[in-house]
C-alpha cells in the first residue's frame, strides 16, 4: 500500500511538471514579428486618393489560444487590408489563425481625402494571440494639385492726371483667394485692383486647401511725361478793338496728338484764336495721356493816330480851287494812309 502511494505521487508531480514546462514553453514562445517595420513613399495628389498599397509580412508563432484572431488596427490616416481590394481596406481588421501560428501579408494605403501635408510617424498596432503587440510605422504625404497661375493684365495704365494703374484678372477666380505683391490671400475684389503704383508686381491664387500656383508678372507703366513748352505767335490788338491773335506752334514733350485750350475754353485741335482783346490769355497743351502744360501770353493794343498837321488854301473866285496839306502825325503807327471827305 506504501509502494501504491508514493507510485502515485510520483505520477502527479510528473504530470505537474510536464504541465508547465509545456505551458511555460508555450508563454515563452508566443510571439509576433513583423518584416518590415516601417514603410514609407505613401503618396498621391490631393482629391486623387488614396495612395498606392505597400504591405508587410506578419508572423507569429506559439500563439494562445492554438486557434484565435490577429487584429490590424489602422492609424488615423492609414488604412489596412488583408486582400488589397480598395472596398476591404478600413480601420481595423481581424484575421484568424489557427494551430499556435500565423504567416500572412497585410496591405496598408494612405486614405483618401486628406488635405496637402505630411502625415508621418503613424502606426499600424498588431495584437492577439497573446503576444506582445507589434507596430509598423507608417510616413507620407499629400501633394498639392496643380493650382492655374492667374491670367491678369492692367486695364487703366496711369496718367498725369491719375498716376497708378488697374490690375484684373480675366482667368477664373471661384473658389480661390489672390495675393497680389505678397500680401494676405483675399478674394479678389471687383473690379480688380485699383490705385497700383507704377512698376512691376506679382499675382499668385491660393485653393482651399491652401495650395499655391506659380508667380503672375504684370507692370504697371510710369507715369508718362507730359508737354512742357510750346511755341506762341501773338499779333496784338489795335486801336482798342478785339482783333489781336495766337498762333499755336511747335510742343515739345508729351505724347501727340495735342489738344489746345485759350482762355478755359473747350481743348480742340485748333492751333490758331483769333478775334481776342488785349490782355493776359492763359493757354493749356493737353497730350494723348492727358497731360497738361500751362503757359500765358499778354497782347497789347497798340493805340492809333492822336493828331494831323492839316494846312488848308482857300478857294479863290467861287472856284473849287482850295486845297489841304497833311503834315505830320501824332501817335499811331507808320506807314500811314489819309482819306478826305471819305
């Protein structure tokens, strides 16, 4: 009965041992492995994803329960897939093993519809079977689509009267912002951008999502240069009466052709104004930028004859024998004519 007993407590230890160095082999061998552990060069233009899959090789072995599931859990911009086809792709996916071990590929793409940017640093977490969790990090981007340079030109180019020029813009402008000279992006204003000052200035259009196009060149002309002499003729007025003159000339600077202004009247092509009294006359040169040059000429009048040495013989006999003698001349201007009894 002894020997029975102590036969049988050898037995149970031996199961006991043989229990846990089996279990503590299996603890001890539970393992996920992935290869390789990073992935990177997710890729694709904005509103053209997602990006192409990569993938990476998941191994376990030693795995508890002996059949169980393996979850893949997505980042918050990546996505994971166990066949590859687009519609399985999601958050997290589960996947069974069986026999302790699990060798299978995971296939993981950049989701869609994530705005221009980097999007590195990410993991896809591996877990189950329990074992230690396993992670893939994940890196890439978004690009930028290709945002149209704005077609621009300047309507209004300065004159001497209004020295700065009108930029617009004739290439679509919905849904974009501009930024003209590097200045916030804005909406662009109507009727484009008034009061730029001469010189060369830069256009560039801004999308929503806050994608650039390529630099717009566009200049606004200097101020032109306007007339700055012109060559007068004056007859003057005579014997107090409004028959004096000018004559226009020759205009030196500004940009042909001129128009003519005398005494604030309406500018014309006219170069000569007759009819005029003695006095100050303003004159006004107006160019094709409208720009003006102003100048004044005085006409005299030159006063007449004042006096005449007149010597008279009488008639003689009831005849028409008198005559008359003209001297000379006070004041007026030689040469001088007569008429008598006219």
């Amino acid at each position: 009965m002894e020997i029975f007993c102590r036969h049988s407590i050898y037995r149970v230890i031996l199961i006991l041992v043989s229990v846990l160095i089996f279990w503590g082999g299996a603890l001890q061998g539970q393992t996920l492995s992935v290869n390789p552990t990073a992935l990177s060069g997710f890729t694709y233009i904005e509103n053209a994803g997602p990006s192409d899959s990569q993938s990476y090789r998941l191994s376990g072995n030693g795995l508890t329960p002996v059949s169980g599931n393996i979850t893949f859990t997505g980042s918050l911009n990546y996505e994971v897939s166990a066949s590859n086809q687009l519609v399985d792709f999601g958050n997290t996916v589960t996947i069974s093993y069986s026999g302790g071990v699990i060798d299978t590929v995971v296939f993981v793409h950049l989701k869609a519809g994530l705005i221009p940017g980097n999007y590195n640093g990410e993991f896809i977490v591996n877990t189950g079977g329990g074992a230690s969790a396993v992670t893939v990090t994940c890196s890439g981007n978004v690009t930028c689509a290709l945002v149209v340079a704005p077609i621009a030109s300047v309507t209004i180019q300065p004159t001497c009267t209004q020295p700065t020029g009108t930029i617009i813009i004739t290439s679509p402008t919905t849904g974009l912002t501009f930024s003209l000279d590097g200045t916030a992006y804005a909406a662009y204003p109507p009727g484009g951008y008034t009061l730029v000052p001469p010189g060369p200035h830069t256009l560039t259009a801004q999308n929503a999502s806050n994608c650039v196009s390529a630099v717009t060149n566009v200049t606004v002309n200097p101020v032109p240069n306007g007339p700055t002499a012109i060559v007068i003729n004056s007859a003057n007025a005579t014997c107090g009466l409004s028959n004096g003159s000018i004559t226009l000339g020759a205009v030196t600077g500004g940009t042909a052709p001129y128009t003519y202004s005398v005494d604030a009247s309406a500018f014309t092509a006219s170069t000569s104004y007759l009819g005029l009294a003695a006095g100050l006359h303003s004159i006004q040169v107006r160019d094709a930028n409208l720009c003006n040059f102003s100048t004044n000429v005085t006409i005299t009048n030159v006063n007449g004859p004042t006096a005449i040495v007149v010597t008279p013989a009488n008639a003689t006999c009831g005849l028409s024998n008198g005559s008359i003698t003209l001297g000379a001349v006070t004041g007026g201007t030689p040469p001088y004519t007569y008429s008598v009894d006219a």
